[in-house]
C-alpha cells in the first residue's frame, strides 16, 4: 500500500475526489488524467484493496456476464483469451490499469466517506470521510465529485427472513461473505436464486459437491454465449491487439444493442427464440418450466452462461433446478409449499444485492439534505439541482463500463469548459421543462423494485430520460455540446451580507 497515498490532512484542498477505486472508479482516474491533466485529484475507497465488485465477491465461479470487449476500458484492450472472464482476471485487469496509467499513487485505501455538503458560498465539497484504520474523522474540500461507488451496500447484502432458518443445522452463506475456508466437497448445496449469481456458481460449485440444487421461486431467462469467440481468434491472426480490440468492441455493442431492440420491439418472438435456444441445450425430455418466465426479455437483466456451463451441468445429472415457494426451512432442508423437502448440508442465499445510491453517502446542499428520490438525472450523468457532481451508472441492458466511460468522459468536458470559460460551479436545472417521472432504474428485478422509491427520477425528454442506448449516449455524452440547455454556469458572487449564485442565463434555457 502506497504511504503517500495514504496520508490525509484534515486541511486537504482537492480539485476532484472519486469515490470508489473499483471499476468505475479507476477508469474515471485516468480519464481525469489524460484530459485534464494538471488536475489534484484522489480516489477515496472504503476497503483495503481496489477492485470494486471483483475483489469484495470471491464466490465459485465469480466471473462477468458481459463479454469483456465491452466491459473493458476503451482506452485499454482486453487481450485475455476468456471472452466472459473470470473474477480474478477482471480483477488483474483493474490493477494492471491502475499501474500502468499511475493512477493507483493517488488511491487513500479505508476511506469512508460518510458525507458531502456543498457551500454556496465557496462553490466547493467538504467531505466528512472516516479512516477505517484509524477510526479518525477528516474533512476534505474539493471542487468535484465522481461517484464511482456502484449501485449496492458492500456491507449487506438481501436475505429474507425465511421461516425456521434459525433451525437448519447445517451452514447459511450469503454469496457477497463468501467463506474462503467453506469445504462443499460431497455436500448437498442448495442455491436460492435465478439471477447472474446463482446460474454461476450452481455449476461452478458441481466440480465437488454431492449435488447442486437451485431453488428458484421464479425463472429467468438464461442464454449461452461462447467463451472463445472464432471471430477474434482469427483477428488476432492478422491485426495488432488495438485493432482486434476495437473491431470486436464495435460489433458487441451493435449486437448487443439489435438483440436489446428486438427484444423490446418484439418480445413474443424473443420469447420463442431464447426458449427454443434452452430446449436444445437441455434437451426434449426437460420440463421447460423452469425457464420459461412470466416476464418479457429485459424486464429483468438476462443472463448469460458461457458455453452452456449450467445447461450441461443440468443435463449431466450434476445439478437440478426447483421451481416453487419456501415455506420454512428445517433442520435438514427446506420445506416447500408444494409439499416436497430438499435435503441440504449447505444453503446458499442468492437473493439479491441492497442497492444504495451514491456509496450510502449523505448529501446536503448548504447544510440542507438532498432528497435524491426526488431529483431528475441529467444525461445519466449528474443529479438536478446538485452542482459539480456526477454519478457513473452503467447500463443495466449491457456492458456497464461502455456507459461509464461515456459519463466520465463527459463529466471531465465540463471541468475543461469551466475552466476555460471562468465558472466555478454548473448545475443542473430542469425549470419546467420536463413533467414527466418516472424511476432510473427500468428493471422489475425484486431486489430493484424493493428500493424504487429511493433512487433517481427520469423524464420523457432529453436530457432527462435515459436512452439505455450506446449510439444516443455517444451523440450526446460524447459529440454534444457541454453548454447544453438545463445545465446552468455560474460562480458566487458577493452582494455585502452573503453570496448568491450568479447563473449563465444563455446555457439555463
């Protein structure tokens, strides 16, 4: 661990905090880097360790659902072979990012930060952060914010308070504290789940458990994809790894955008074509029940197994899949509502993540809480009425780094212009122009819905509705212009007794 990067003043004068040394978090460091250098800037993290998501999750099999072409950085190609990675691998790939671009000196590892609170008066953040080794509190004050915390509390993750599970004498695990030491070795497992977790390690945990059982309460969809893809294999046969790199990027993302397109447009016939996709994975003798949702393609994020792993492990006999509702849990099992028992030594509960916005933090605004439920997103990119803040949320229908990137990207426009141009703060306003709300956060997913009251609010009009499109971010986050209407320029300005803000009336149409 970096000494230098450890040190904290309580009088630190940043020009960007990043919060989050994870994905996110990393690849906004060196966008911030590259376009605009010169720039003071640290990246606070809450654990010991970069890596995000792919250092806290150590579970079997951990590993993507999206293909690594467009979960990779644009600025640095993924040469592994994997096309769906491994844990350890995207993990490799964050720290190799990190040391290569130098952005790792600037990492302050177990820093909490518990709030933000933006004055007016000097148009900057003083944050409140705590030192997890220490214990102690600092202040930081900075100009910016990029939040690069994801979307979910690191510390809890959902269960549901099953009936008698007090009783099961065997072990309980929750995927996100994964015990390193767990022997599953000839022991009967029953994974609780039908999300991207659960279709993971159901097969991975098959090379040495007696038998895998995933008890879903509902299906979801589930599609294979390769792990090799020929077409980059015969790339790199002929081009450099820039030009491989860039050429698979561009087609992922134009399938991955028609596949999302037809889905919507046409979800019978998606319907029919995944379902027909499964049956011949499984087989003509599997009860097709168990993957055949009530819900259309993409109201909940599909999942993707690569080469089929949970396909074969279930025609092989390795692994089983229950469709039906826990009624309790007993000492050797559960209990099902149907009536039946399944027998476990170990459960494991993949229920679901504790969505949280903004890394958990508290945000004020000249002392005054921010109600973040109640504002708009601006370009999937800052809050309304917050100024100098962006918040990197990836796509929930594809690869999350592709938007990242953009959000990035975009948000360091803004500092360049500001900077050019003389203002010290901008802010988005909606002033009337959009009426209509509606969450973020599109997907029917429980673990989703069970917050959509706490999240941010889109509109029906740009630049306050989220488009869940590459192209359309590309045009606007990337090609547009900063100075486009709802995001006000302005700097304090002293009237004698305090400050006021004055607003750049042209860019606050």
């Amino acid at each position: 661990m970096n000494s230098v990067a450890q040190a904290t003043s309580t009088s630190d004068w940043l020009d960007v905090v990043i919060i989050g040394a994870g994905l996110s978090g990393i690849g906004a460091a060196v966008h911030l880097q590259r376009e605009c250098p010169g720039k003071r800037f640290a990246i606070l993290e809450m654990r010991g360790a970069m890596g995000g998501t792919w250092d806290l999750f150590r579970y079997p099999g951990i590993r993507s659902d999206s293909d690594m072409y467009t979960l990779g950085y644009n600025f640095k190609p993924w040469t592994r072979p994997k096309a769906i990675a491994d844990g350890h691998d995207i993990r490799a790939y964050i720290e190799e990012t990190a040391a290569e671009f130098g952005v790792d000196r600037h990492i302050r590892y177990r820093h909490k930060v518990l709030s933000a609170d933006w004055s007016s008066r000097s148009a900057r953040w003083t944050l409140q952060v705590q030192r997890l080794d220490t214990g102690d509190i600092v202040h930081l004050q900075t100009r910016f914010i990029m939040c690069g915390a994801g979307y979910y509390n690191y510390d809890k993750g959902i269960t549901p308070d099953f009936v008698d599970s007090d009783k099961f004498q065997g072990q309980i695990v929750h995927p996100q504290f994964w015990p390193q030491d767990l022997d599953y070795s000839g022991k009967r497992v029953v994974v609780i789940g039908s999300g991207a977790t659960a279709v993971t390690l159901v097969p991975a945990m098959t090379d040495k458990a007696a038998q895998v059982t995933m008890l879903q309460r509902s299906p979801g969809y589930v599609m294979t994809l390769p792990q090799h893809d020929p077409f980059i294999s015969g790339l790199r046969k002929v081009f450099a790894e820039p030009v491989v790199y860039g050429a698979t990027r561009a087609r992922n993302v134009l399938l991955g955008m028609a596949f999302y397109g037809f889905s919507r447009a046409y979800p019978e016939r998606m319907r029919k074509f995944v379902m027909n996709q499964t049956r011949k994975q499984l087989g003509p003798q599997f009860d097709m029940k168990h993957f055949s949702p009530s819900y259309n393609p993409w109201d909940q994020r599909l999942c993707a197994v690569p080469d089929g792993d949970l396909f074969t492990a279930i025609r092989q006999g390795r692994a089983d899949v229950v469709t039906d509702h826990i009624e309790r849990f007993t000492q050797t099992g559960i209990r099902l509502k149907s009536g039946a028992e399944l027998q476990a030594d170990i459960i494991v509960t993949a229920t679901g993540l504790d969505v949280q916005i903004l890394g958990g933090m508290q945000l004020t605004l000249d002392g005054q809480p921010v109600k973040v439920s109640d504002k708009y997103y601006y370009k999937g990119a800052m809050l309304e009425d917050v100024p100098n803040l962006c918040m990197i949320f990836g796509y929930t229908n594809s690869s999350w780094t592709l938007k990242a990137d953009l959000i990035a990207q975009y948000f360091c426009r803004v500092i360049n212009h500001m900077d050019k141009q003389g203002f010290s703060q901008c802010t988005p306003r909606n002033n009337g122009y959009n009426t209509a709300s509606e969450p973020f956060l599109n997907l029917s997913s429980s673990y989703v819905q069970r917050v959509i009251d706490q999240v941010p609010r889109q509109g029906n009009k740009r630049p306050w509705k989220l488009y869940q499109n590459y192209l359309l971010d590309y045009r606007m986050l990337k090609l547009g212009r900063v100075n486009e209407r709802g995001l006000v320029f302005s700097n304090p300005v002293s009237h004698g007794y305090g400050y006021a803000v004055e607003p750049l009336s042209v860019t606050s149409v």
